[in-house]
C-alpha cells in the first residue's frame, strides 16, 4: 500500500566536487540527509574495482584508501591468460596496473566531444556509466528514506558545461544532456528533466519580490539567472554562465605557486598543465604511457610526478591545494603543507586575489550578459541571492558589493539551495506518483 503522501519526483544537483538529491511531496520539497552522516551533500567521488564493486562519495574514498595500493601484474592478470592474447588497453610487457581507482571532476568530461569515457581491466566505461554511480548512490538513499522506488527527476546543469568545445557549442551541450539522461536511466530512473542550476536557485525562493539574481559559484562553473517578478508571476529573464569554477581557482594556484616550489615546472608544458587539477591529472594517471615518458624525462620533477601520479599521493595533495584556498576566505595568509612532497610554502590572500583578477573580471561581464539579456540595470536589482562553495571567496563577494551594493546581496546554504529548487521544479512538473514498477 502507498503511503498517504507519496513522493512525486526527486531533484538532483550532480556537482563536480559534491552531489545532492530533494524529495518532492505534494506539499513540500525536503533535501535528503544522507543516512549515517549529518551531511546533505556527497562527495562526487566514483570508486571502480576490477572485480566490478563500485562506490560513490566518501565511502568510495574509504574503499580506495583499503584497495587503492593493490596492483596486479600484466603477467599474472586473467585478462592477459597467455602473457599476450588481450583486449586490455593497459597490458604491456613486465607492466602491472592496479586494481581500484578513484575518479573525481566527472562533470567535466560530460560535454567534451573527445571524451568518451575510460578504460580500465579490458572495460570501456562511458561517462555517462560513470555519472550513474553517484546517480545510482543518491536515488538508493532517496528511496530507502521514502520507502519508494520514484521514477521521475529533475537534473540541474550549468548554463555552460565544464569542458564543452568553444567551437561547437551545440554539439557540446546536446553530449551533456544525453550523457545525463544516460546516467539517469542506468540509475533506475524513468522520466528525466533537467533544469540549469541559477533557475534552480531563484525558483527555490518561498517569496519573489521585484528583480531577483542567483549566482551559483561551483567547483566547475559559474552560473547567473535574473528572475523578474514586477509585473505578474515570476519569469526567468537572463540567464548567462561560464565554465569558470573552484577547480580553475586551484589550478591557477597550482600553476603560480605550487607547481613551482615543487619544482615541476621544469616538466614540458603539457605534463605540467595536466597536473594543474584533479580533474586533469586522472587522465593522466590513466594513460599507461606516462611512466616511461617520466622514466626519459628523468630528474627530480619527474620522480615528483611520479610520486603524485603512481604512490598514492593524488587525492590528498589536491585536497590541500583546495584547503589552502578555502582558508584564505577568512585568513589574510595561510601555509599550504603536504609532507610527502616536502612542500610547506606561505600563500597570501593578496597574491592569490591578484592572479584570479582575469578569472574574475570574466565572472563580472557573466553577470553584464544575462543583466543585458533581461533589459535590466543593476540600479533595478532587488536582491543578489549568492550559492556555490566558492561564492564565500572574499574577492568575489567584494567585486558583487561594488556592484550590486552589499545590503542587496543574500547568502543562500552554498550545496542545497540549487537542489532544493530543483525539487521545487519536480513539484511543478509531476502532480501524481511518479512510482516505478
């Protein structure tokens, strides 16, 4: 028997550093608390195994960090029964690989037309199967917590995607949204909708007045909607983004600061690139030829390389770039440290606000155009509703109170606020049980 209140659809926020799912009622939306933690968001991480286990969130750090030192030798793996004979893309002569990865920053491989997925253990994995572990992750905990197998969702997008071809937009975009449905399916879900992240977080709002704008600050991308209430029911007036995000923010800091004082500026230019992020750095870590061009290179950057890319030092080396980043919100100066690469150097706010003043300035025309596309100044702004984790950035914020007048601007929860109105949306679309069989 169905319970006297069903769900009639979920809303997900797949982010490119966290993810999140709401649970749309006739009556209310409500953003999922993940069993066994407090916490209302999970970390976009994908865990693969050879033996086909996979994870999504911390408890796919948690398996990675038990399995991810396990490695099989090219000689003695199954895949490879007479030291030759094999489909796997890893297999060479005296090699081995190993048994689990991590994966993080999917989101950025969902409009580049170049990317079809990875592959590991003799297995083509499409970014949109990557996608639906996280997907598949967030619908099990919905479902569990609704008693409910709810066939309908709302995916939020970036106005424009991470990694999409500057060239070829429309080819782009319409590869995003179709590895997004992909992903949906695989999860389990029936009807897919999909609404971009800034509308999300405006029609969200319980009460409109006037001239509303909602800035999503992601790890990926920035977004910004305009959402004009003066004369009626609210619409959606402009809506602009670019693929600018948190990660790029680490990047540049990488690329100025850390990179060089770990001495890896000396690598060629495109190794050194690749090594700016997360995100970049696991397609290197998938290509088996890196250890032998690392092996010619020689040196101590390339057995710094070596050891970030093959000792398992990845995961937490990124993470304290992004620490670094994060205290400097509130901390004139701070000390990026990561031990196992004898790094410790100062990073001051000042300095890190200087080299993202481009990436900056680039936000601020963001804002410009979708302002522009609505017919309206920013005299006539009502209220500047502020989302994403990297909207807390004190250079960001200042450059919106130059603007906007800092009393207009609204902080909203940074991880739930987009989520929550893309329940909001599933509301809107489904008034009936949305149930599969």
């Amino acid at each position: 028997m169905a319970p006297p209140n069903p769900p009639v659809g979920y809303g997900i926020d797949f982010g490119t550093s966290n993810s999140s799912v709401s649970i749309a009622y006739a009556d209310r939306v409500e953003v999922l608390t993940l069993a066994g933690s407090a916490s209302r968001t999970l970390p976009s991480f994908v865990y693969l195994h050879r033996a086909g286990r996979r994870a999504a969130g911390n408890e796919a750090v948690k398996r990675f960090l038990v399995s991810g030192h396990e490695k099989t030798d090219c000689w003695n793996c199954p895949l490879a029964p007479y030291g030759w004979d094999t489909d796997c893309r890893q297999y060479r002569k005296g090699g081995g690989c190993n048994d689990a990865r991590l994966l993080s920053g999917v989101k950025h491989e969902l409009a580049k037309l170049g990317f079809a997925g990875t592959n590991s253990w003799a297995t083509d994995f499409s970014v949109g199967a990557l996608v639906s572990v996280v997907l598949s992750r967030l619908k099990h905990e919905a479902d569990n917590a609704t008693g409910q197998a709810v066939g309908s969702v709302v995916l939020g997008h970036p106005v424009v995607f991470a990694g999409a071809d500057p060239q070829n937009r429309a080819a782009s975009d319409a590869e995003a949204f179709l590895r997004l449905e992909q992903a949906a399916l695989e999860a389990g879900f029936i009807e897919v909708a999909f609404l971009p992240e800034p509308t999300a977080a405006v029609i969200g709002e319980h009460v409109h007045r006037g001239v509303e704008i909602a800035v999503d600050f992601g790890g990926g991308t920035f977004d910004v909607a305009v959402l004009d209430s003066r004369h009626g029911a609210p619409r959606v007036a402009g809506i602009a983004g670019i693929a600018i995000g948190g990660e790029t923010l680490d990047g540049i800091l990488f690329e100025t600061i850390v990179g060089p004082a770990l001495g890896l500026d000396a690598l060629p230019s495109w190794l050194f690139n690749e090594l700016r992020t997360a995100s970049s750095v696991r397609l290197l870590m998938a290509d088996p030829g890196i250890p032998a061009i690392l092996a010619r290179i020689g040196g101590g950057a390339a057995d710094v390389a070596n050891a970030l890319l093959y000792e398992g030092h990845a995961y937490e080396f990124y993470r304290a770039v992004e620490s670094a980043k994060i205290a400097l919100s509130n901390a004139e100066s701070t000390f990026l440290e990561f031990a196992p690469l004898g790094l410790r150097v100062e990073v001051r706010r000042s300095t890190f606000e200087s080299m993202i003043r481009p990436e900056l300035d680039l936000i601020a025309a963001t804002i410009e155009q979708a302002l522009g596309e609505a017919g309206i100044s920013t005299a006539n702004v009502d209220r500047v509703l502020l989302t994403g984790g990297s909207a807390y950035i004190p250079a960001f914020r200042n450059d919106l109170a130059l603007i906007f007048g800092e009393p207009r601007l609204e902080q909203r929860d940074a991880f739930t606020a987009v989520v929550h109105g893309l329940g909001v949306r599933a509301q809107q679309l489904w008034g009936q049980v949305a149930v599969t069989p």
